[in-house]
C-alpha cells in the first residue's frame, strides 16, 4: 500500500493543447479516490501520468514516497485495469491471470496459490478453465481486476472498468470493487465519467473540468456544497435547477427575472446590500417541495403561504421510489423529486415552495460559490 501524490502536475502535447493544468491532489494509503468529470476533461491522462503510460511534462508525481516522473511502467509497482478489459483471448481465465506472474519469473507454486486466491475473492473458481469469448461482460471484467489482484501491487488504476457493461452489471460490479477495495485495502485511484459511480465509490472525489481541478472533497460534502456551478450541475442526477435573475428583498426575499420570474426564497438571510444583486440560485430537484392543499395538510401547516409559487406540468416521470416532474416557470424549466402517490398531470398548475435552508448562491460571472 502507498500514497500517490501529485503536485503542480502538467501535460502538453506536442501541438500545444494542455490536457491537465497544475494538477495537485493526494491518494491516501487505502484510499479510494475517483477522478471524475466530462469526456475530454484530462481524467484518463492523470491516471496514464501515475501509470507511466504518459511523460509528466511538469511538477512532480510520487508513490510511497518516491519520485517517478522518469520510473519505467513495470517498476512503478502498479496495476491498471482497462476499460476494454484487454484479455488475452488464446487463454484460458488461469492462463490470463497467471500470465504477468509468469513474465516476472515467479515459481509455479507461487502463481498457482496466488491465482487460487484471486479466484476465490472474485468467484471465478469454476471459471478458470474457459476462455474469454465464453464469458459474459461482467465475468470477463472480474478476470481483468483479477488480473491486476494477483499482482498485489501498491497501488490499483482503473480506467474506467464498467463503461461497457449493462446498468444492471454495472451496479453489480460497483458492489464488487467496493467489496474488494474494503478487503484489500489497497489504495486504488479509479476515473470514471458518470457521477453514480464517482458518488457510490469514492471516498474521496477529485472533479475535473477542461483540464483543471474544479473541487475535492467527500461524496456528500460535493453534492451539499459545491464550490461552483460546475460541480453542482454535473454531480446529481437529475442536475440541479439553475435560475438566473435578481435578487429582491421587498416583500420577502425572491429572485426575479426576465419571463416573469419570480421564486420566493423563504428563510434566506443575506445583507441588505445585496438588494438587486445579480445571482445564479442552485436548487436541488428534492427541494422543490409540494405547497398545495394535501401537502400541507400532511404536514400540518395552513393552505395560505406566502413563500409558494405555481409551476406548469410539462412532463411527469414516475420511475417507482420517486417522480420526476418537469415544470415551467414562466420561460424557466424545472424538475421536482417528489413522493409517488396522486401524479400531477401535464398541463396543470402545480403550487410549489423552496425548502428552507437549500438554496445555493452563485455568482453567473464566474460561476464561484456565494457566501451569503
């Protein structure tokens, strides 16, 4: 087990484009850390820099303490695991597996007990004598990460592992890594694009965006207080609302704006200097809550309230736990998670109110977090 640590790292290609700006971050020992952000964002040629898979055109990387900006790939003691899950298709699942220990020089006895084990810990045991074509996505996945296990590297790199299989795989083998990571406790740095995995597995989440590190910081901590409206666009899903407008403090704190525009924002406490103020208001779709007469008898509160609005239907998605609905302020477009049970319909009004105490502010320059 080992710390991988970056800092001031850069990559310029020969052209000129720069794929990663000044990238400084740290993988605890037995830490899972992700890299997570959009297709082009530099993820994957981080995780190439700390393989040696790409040159570190700048600032220093280490693992375990020691520089390898100029170390061979085979001597950095690590082991990727690849998105196209690059099996070797001539052999068998213990033929691919015992295939790096037999390059490195390793006794029989030694690979045999160490590829036993693997297949144990990833339940490939009755698998080892089919080869690849014979097998599904997920178990040809499980035969590339058994494949780097066998290794028992310091550090584990996984690019993407789950991309190519199925929602239903792709929750299972999320269980799988998590299971392993807590077993091992080895550190692992996994980059992924979608923001399910970045949330589900990372202890630590670093989120990318044209090349510079936009936050890191815990799951949670991300989607409870993004730095800017980057993060908090991209990590949930749905995304969360953004309206730009003013903010009005007469009569009650609102944000108003072209269309029509005007949200009533209970509970905010801003400066009286802020009257006016241009603002970009993050709301999440679980925070739009329900304000009409049966929700607010459930919730033993009166029919008048000043602090709700009406929205127009558009669209209702019912998915089961939940329903996603679709709505219209004005020339603005919400979406609502609310509780199943009596669906609004297309082309209603439904009144709506702003949880208390949700709100994100930020500024619609350049994006940064308010403090309000």
């Amino acid at each position: 087990m080992a710390q991988v640590r970056l800092e001031h790292v850069r990559k310029v290609y020969p052209d000129g484009f720069v794929a990663v700006h000044d990238a400084s971050f740290e993988a605890g020992d037995g830490e899972l850390l992700v890299l997570v952000g959009p297709s082009g964002c530099g993820k994957s040629t981080l995780l190439r820099m700390i393989a040696g898979l790409e040159t570190v055109d700048g600032g220093t990387l280490s693992i375990g303490g020691r520089v390898v900006n100029d170390v061979a790939p085979r001597d950095r003691d690590i082991a990727m695991v690849f998105q196209n899950y690059a099996l070797y298709p001539h052999m068998t699942v213990a033929g691919n597996l015992a295939f790096g220990l037999k390059l490195r020089g390793m006794d029989k006895a030694a690979i045999a007990a160490r590829v036993d084990g693997a297949a144990k810990t990833l339940g490939l045991e009755d698998m080892l004598q089919r080869k690849p074509a014979a097998l599904s996505g997920g178990q040809r996945q499980r035969v590339a990460l058994g494949r780097a296990l066998v290794r028992q590297p310091q550090v584990f790199l996984l690019d993407e592992p789950l991309s190519n299989l199925d929602a239903r795989l792709r929750a299972a083998m999320r269980v799988e890594i998590a299971r392993l990571h807590r077993s091992l406790g080895t550190t692992m740095v996994y980059v992924t694009h979608d923001q399910v995995e970045a949330m589900t597995l990372g202890q630590r989440i670093v989120v990318l965006d044209g090349g510079r590190i936009q936050q890191i910081d815990t799951p949670m901590a991300l989607y409870e207080r993004p730095a800017n409206l980057f993060v908090a666009t991209f990590l949930g899903s749905p995304a969360m609302n953004v309206l730009r407008g003013r903010l009005a403090l007469t009569d009650g704190p609102a944000l108003v704006g072209e269309g029509g525009l005007r949200l009533p924002l209970p509970g905010l406490r801003v400066p009286e200097s802020w009257d006016g103020r241009e603002l970009a208001l993050g709301l999440r779709p679980e925070h739009l809550l329900r304000a009409d007469a049966a929700a607010d008898t459930a919730a033993g509160q009166g029919r008048d309230r000043v602090d709700a609005f009406d929205a127009q239907v558009e669209v209702v998605e019912p998915v089961g736990s939940e329903v996603f609905v679709n709505l219209r302020l004005g020339e603005h477009a919400l979406v609502a998670r609310l509780p199943p049970g009596e669906l609004p319909r297309a082309g209603e009004t439904l009144p709506l109110r702003v949880a208390t105490g949700q709100l994100h502010l930020f500024d619609p320059g350049d994006g940064g977090r308010l403090q309000a």
